[in-house]
C-alpha cells in the first residue's frame, strides 16, 4: 500500500492526431492529485491527498500488524482494520475515477496504471494473513487443549 503513493493509478490520453493543432492531452490520477494537461501544460488539478493519507495508514496498520506477532488476536483485529481502510482507498478511487472519466475526456478510454492493482494485490495478501493467523491460533489452542 505503500507503493501506492508513489505509482499512478490511471491515465487517459487523446491520441496523437485525432485533434487538429492539440497534441500531448492527457488525464493523470495519483494518490496525491487529478490533473488534467493540454499541450504540455497542466488545465486544472485536483488535490486527492486523503488517498495517500488512507494508503499510508492501511502500510502503517499492516506495519504494526506485522509486529505484534505475539499476540494472534490482535493481529487478526488489525487486518480487519487494514481490510476496511483499504476498502475505502479502492472505492474513494473508484468515485474518482468515474468523475474524471465525465469530467475530462468522456469520448476516450482510460486505462488502469499499476497503483490500482496494488490495492486489491494488498487486500488479497492480507486475507490470506488471516488466515494463516487463525490456522496457527488453531493450532496452539488445540495444543493446550493437550495438556
């Protein structure tokens, strides 16, 4: 998650040639802005820093996640946290998404830059912690249960 502060998450360009006298206009979502430019040079931006601030708190819960590996239960608490919060990131995206879909160019396709699929990399890497963490809670549970 992380990763997905830096990376860009979607772009849309007009081809070159398909408007006369125009060239290089394109639609660019980061974790930390939509800017739309037009010849080189930036139209309008919109500044979505609470996707960097929600994918750096799902890192930072995974982080703390990752080091209370004494204690399964909450480990197991915090990726449930982390799973919310990443949830957010991917529908705040979304809603992003479809409003500069509308907004810029609604005639053109975007396309799906790696930090989008970061996102649901993550979720799928954090569900299967759980489930290794309840596995091994199991485990030690039926452990004493022996004794």
């Amino acid at each position: 998650m992380f990763l997905v502060i830096f990376m860009p998450i979607w772009m849309e360009t007009v081809p070159q040639g398909t408007m006369p006298g125009e060239s290089n206009e394109y639609a660019l979502l980061t974790a930390l802005e939509l800017k739309y430019a037009k010849g080189g040079e930036e139209v309008e931006s919109q500044n979505t820093f609470y996707v960097a601030l929600l994918a750096f708190l799902a890192s930072a819960i995974a982080a703390g996640s990752l080091f209370s590996y004494k204690d399964r239960m909450r480990q197991i608490k915090l990726n449930l946290a982390n799973t919310l919060v990443m949830a957010a990131v991917l529908i705040i995206i979304t809603f992003l998404l479809f409003d500069a879909e509308e907004a810029f160019m609604p005639d053109t396709q975007g396309q799906w830059r790696l930090g989008f699929f970061l996102t649901p990399l993550a979720m799928l890497c954090n569900s299967v912690a759980n489930r290794f963490i309840r596995k091994d809670e199991k485990m030690v549970r039926s452990a004493d249960r022996l004794r």
